[in-house]
C-alpha cells in the first residue's frame, strides 16, 4: 500500500512540474511579445548582479565586447533537425571584465565524435552582438555534475551547467544567463529559437499535467479499492 502512495504522490509531482513549465512558457512568451515593441538596447547596463540578470529574461540587446575565441564552451546532447550535436556557447569580455556568453547555434557532432569535440570558427576582436536575453538552460532531471572544473583543453563540453560551474570554468565573473545570437545576425550556427516553443506550447504542458493527475488519482482509486476489499 505504501507502495502506491509513493506513486500516487511522483505522479502528482510531476503534474504539478509541469504546469510550472506551461506558466514559464507562458511568461516567455508575454516577455517576448514585449519585448518585440522595442528596439534592443545595451546588455552591459543590465547585468549589475544576478538578480537583474535574470529579470532581463526575453529582452532584446545589443552587447558589445571582446571576443575570446580561444575559450569556448559546447553545450552537450542539443538536437536540430532530428541530429544530434552541440550549441555553441562564446565568451564575449566586457570593458570591466567580466564574460556574457552568446549562444551561437547548433552544430553537429565532429568527425571524431563525441571522442573529438568540433572547435568551432570564431570572430576575434571587439565585435557587436545582438540578440534575446535567456536564463541559463535547465535539465529536467541533473544527473552528475555536468559543469565539472577539472576538463582541461578547449573547446569544453558541458551538460546543464549551473552559474557556478561557469564562473568555475573561467575562474571570474560570467553574467547569469546568454544572449541568444538573432537569427538574421551573421556569425552563428544554425538556429531556430522559436521552434521549442512552437513545438511544446504552455497549452500541451498542462495537457501533460491533466494526465499525470489523472493517472495519481487512478492508483489512489486502486488503493481504496483494495483496502475497502481488506475490511470487508
């Protein structure tokens, strides 16, 4: 009976999870609808601490720095098209040093491999960015350390890293979060921004929500079934 508790409550959990997702979305959505009103203004001003950092959540910026092509990142496991491979993350280095990573798009797995990582093509120098603002990705389920300090070499690839385990990897500031480099702007990889959300819209989340609750309240049906069975 315990047994079905504990599954009636995961189940629950996992409701509740995803109508938490579907109000993310939703709230992406309306920040990027207003986001679209206005013409992008400087990144730099805005990132005083994490804090303001996130709340500059879907806006659009421009971002001027120094590029340090030397010291890329891979996020891991990206899928475009149906192919799996990595998006590119590139440190851009403000007057005051500090890193904002701009989110360059999706490129596929090397030749070699996960065994052999691309190095993918960089601009150098002082270079002007524009794009919408995101908070870092988050895994549904962290398993491992995916940001671990101890790679050695560049470019590295990382799997969900925290905050923290970015600002470990460069050993100084990072802002809280990455420009996604525009579609139009030249100097990236393939992207589609838009096709996440297209895909899995708010609507389809709490559609999943209404399933998992339904499925919690079927096993606390079995439960007090059975038990009525035991008492008779």
């Amino acid at each position: 009976m315990l047994v079905l508790i504990l599954v009636a409550g995961a189940l629950c959990g996992l409701g509740v999870w995803q109508i938490d997702r579907g109000e993310t979305k939703q709230a992406m959505l309306a920040q990027r609808a207003a986001a679209s009103q206005s013409a992008p203004t400087p990144l730099a001003r805005e990132l005083g601490d994490d804090a303001s950092a996130r709340a500059a959540h879907g806006q659009h910026y421009t971002l001027t720095g120094r590029v340090d092509a030397s010291h890329q990142l891979l996020f891991d496991n990206q899928v475009f098209e149906g192919r799996v491979g990595y998006r590119v993350w590139t440190p851009v280095v403000l007057e005051d040093g500090r890193r904002v990573l701009v989110d360059r798009g999706w490129v596929p797995l090397g030749p070699g491999g996960r065994s052999q990582p691309p190095d993918p093509e960089a601009p150098t120098g002082t270079v002007a960015f524009r794009g919408r603002w995101r908070g870092l990705p988050e895994a549904g389920m962290r398993l491992g350390d995916g940001g671990a300090c101890e790679q050695r070499g560049w470019p590295r690839v990382l799997n969900y890293p925290t905050i923290a385990q970015l600002r470990c990897q460069y050993d100084g500031p990072v802002a809280a979060g990455l420009l996604l480099l525009a579609e139009d702007a030249p100097g990236g990889f393939a992207r589609d921004w838009d096709s996440q959300l297209s895909r899995m819209p708010p609507v389809r989340h709490y559609g999943y929500a209404i399933q998992w609750f339904a499925m919690a309240l079927a096993v606390l049906a079995i439960f007090v079934i059975v038990n009525l069975k035991r008492v008779r």
